[in-house]
C-alpha cells in the first residue's frame, strides 16, 4: 500500500489524545455531511420544480416546430409530405395554422389566437389530456375547444345556443374599406370543449379545424403556418433538423421544445445555477472546519512527522498524507451526506410526505446528474481545502 495512503488511513481512524482536536474533526464530518446532503436535496427539490413547471407547456408544445422565415405561411407540396414521412426518427406530425383574430361573444371582446390543427394534432401534442370540460371537436366542423381563462372572461358556457361565438379575421389585400363586412372574414364557431393547462396558455388559443381557419385566412388548401412534429424516443434531433431544412431549401426555422419556450427554460437553468452557486458558499464555509481540523491535526501529530522525517521521508510525502486524509474524509462525508439525501428524496417521490396542497404533494426528482454534480463539488472543494492544509507541513515547522 502506498505509504502517504496507509497513515492518512489510520490518522483517520484513529482518535487524537487530545479531546478538543476529535471535537474539530467531528464538527468538520458533520459539516461535509450535512453539506452534501443540503445540495442535493435542494437540487432534488429545483429539478422537481422544473419538471413540474415544463409538464404545463409539454401538454401544449410539441418536440419540435417548423415556421416559415419568408412569411406568415408557406405552402407544403405532397412531395415534401412524403419526405417528411420518410425521415427516421419522426413520429408523427401535424399541420396548423396560427393567427391572432378577435373573438367576439355578446358584447365581450378578446384578441387571442385561432389554432387550426388537422386531425392528426392529439397525436402530436397530449392536449387532450388537458381537457378539463366537454371533449375535442370534431374536424371538418365549426367546433371549437377554447382555453378556460378565455371561458371565464367571456362566462361562456359549452354548447350554448343562445349566445353565439364569433371569430373575425382581417381579410387580406389591399385598398379601402367601405364596410366592416369588407375588412373582416367572419364565422360562427360553437364550443364543444374547454381545456386548462395554466393561467398564461388558458387565455391563448382557441383550437379549431385547419380547413375552417384555411378557410377564414383565405389561405389554400396546402398552405400553413407551421408543422409540429413528435420525435420517436432516442431520435437524433440534430439529423431531423437538416433534412427538414433540406426538404425546404433552408427556407424554414426549426425550433425543439427549449427554443419554443426559450424565457422559461433560462429562468428555470438560472434559478438552479443560482442555488448551486449559494449552497456551494455554505459548502466552502463548512469545509473552513476541515481545514482547522487538519491543521490542528498536524499540530498534533509533530512529533511523529518529525520522526518520519528524520528517517528520510520528504515533506511532500508528509504533506501527502493530511492532503490524502482530508480527501477521504471529503469522501466518505460526501458519501454519507448523499445517501441520506437520496432516501429523503426517494421517501417523498414514493409515499408524498410533504404536501403543497392536499392533493398535490411537493415534487423532487432523483437525477444522478446531481448525485455526480454534489459528489464532484464535495471532492474538489474537500481536496483544495486539504491542499491548503496540508501546505503547512514544511521543514520550518518540524525543526
């Protein structure tokens, strides 16, 4: 066994005579510990959170998008159709159509989007997971699902026959308007369904028929606004990216599900990243113990150093030992730090200890990207705190 190794090992084992210095060494395990444990339960807890807020725009957002960058629209030829359907990885897909129009029920007014979506939608996005009243509609219909923001503002019921939901849209071209009729396409749409997803995405579409808002847009019958697309699990989204921009002449922008959602994606990451950084200074603060517990333990140890020393050991093997004793114990406090967190986080992901509300308990997500970003963060904070420890061990101090 490697010398330095061997008395780190039995240093470590081992108590000191004097009482104060086991206190120390005590405080500073105990220190490491709860310090691995801290990160990584609150890393838990932000991953929990994370997922938790992504699964509202999952429901609604599919993994990837394409929209024109010439327009509004573009047109989607049968031969591009049956590229798509030859690309690996993909699926399924779904033509739609956006607009921002002006919904109109009674003497209530609100802008939003119309979506139209073909039939193959539900199997792009899980929307009708979503639903929180009535079902999907029918296509080649005037049903319509709207969002249950938009439902309260306009105190609008389903399937009600008294009061009728209209949609305009600005008609295109050019010249002068004599009448409203001339400036606006206008049709009646009857609500068979309402979903509810989050306060923000609850106000922002009204999903309807692709043909009808063709029909309204006075847009062809090939011409869309953009493709969702489901990816097979494992798909290479990079090589669907290029044969997409390839099918139509770079001529497209392809977003995944983070572009689509670009803000919230970066608060979230700048949240985690943020108590990461808090909890690695209480780290950092605990490991201010290690380092006076090894001083303390080279103090203590003097008269054996110096025996060693004598016997022709070099300084750097003797400083070897204190660096290699406060790795370990980095290490093993690490380990134990981590394996009680891991159980806390377990215990609530299984049997829902702690409860937001009485039906939703707080979300935690085991993840080993953080059991390796708290054990890393443990091991190379434990060995510089040593090293600067073990730089004390020098022929001045043993003479």
């Amino acid at each position: 066994m490697n010398f330095p190794l061997y008395i780190a090992q039995r240093y470590l084992r081992s108590n000191s005579k004097n009482s104060a210095i086991n206190i120390i060494n005590r405080i500073a395990s105990m220190g490491i510990i709860v310090g691995a444990l801290a990160l990584f339960v609150v890393l838990s807890v932000f991953s929990g959170l994370k997922e938790f807020s992504l699964s509202f725009t999952n429901n609604i957002d599919p993994d990837l998008k394409i929209n024109s960058t010439l327009g509004k629209s573009f047109e989607v030829t049968p031969t591009q159709e049956s590229q798509i359907k030859k690309i690996a990885g993909i699926a399924s897909y779904s033509k739609i159509i956006e607009e921002r129009v002006l919904f109109v029920y009674g003497d209530k007014q609100e802008v939003t989007y119309l979506k139209g979506v073909d039939s193959q939608f539900t199997k792009v996005n899980p929307i009708v997971k979503s639903l929180y009243n009535g079902q999907w509609f029918a296509y080649n219909t005037a049903q319509v699902v709207v969002g249950y923001g938009l439902a309260q503002k306009f105190s609008m019921g389903l399937l009600d026959f008294n009061t009728n939901l209209e949609v305009f849209v600005p008609k295109p071209g050019r010249g002068g308007i004599n009448s409203p009729e001339d400036a606006f396409n206008k049709s009646t749409i009857y609500p068979i369904g309402i979903y509810a997803i989050s306060e923000d995405l609850d106000s922002k579409y009204v999903f309807a028929d692709l043909g009808m808002a063709q029909e309204l847009l006075e847009y062809n019958k090939n011409q869309v606004s953009g493709i969702e697309f489901k990816e097979n699990p494992g798909a290479d989204e990079t090589a669907i990216t290029a044969q997409l921009n390839a099918i139509f002449h770079n001529k497209i922008t392809v977003k995944n599900r983070a572009q689509l959602n670009e803000s919230l994606y970066k608060m979230l990451n700048t949240e985690n990243i943020a108590v990461y950084l808090i909890f690695t200074l209480v780290i950092i603060i605990a490991l201010f113990n290690l380092i006076g517990a090894l001083i303390m333990m080279i103090l203590d140890k003097k008269g054996n150093l110096k025996t060693l020393f004598n016997l022709g050991v070099e300084i750097k093997s003797l400083r070897k030992i204190f660096l290699l004793q406060g790795t370990l114990l980095s290490f093993f406090g690490g380990l134990i730090g981590l394996g009680i967190g891991i159980a806390i986080v377990l215990f609530q992901q299984h049997f829902e200890l702690i409860m937001i509300t009485p039906t939703l308990p707080y979300p935690v997500v085991f993840s080993l990207e953080n059991v390796a970003i708290v054990m890393g963060t443990i091991m190379v904070l434990g060995f510089i705190a040593s090293l600067i420890a073990s730089s004390r061990v020098s022929e001045k101090l043993l003479s």
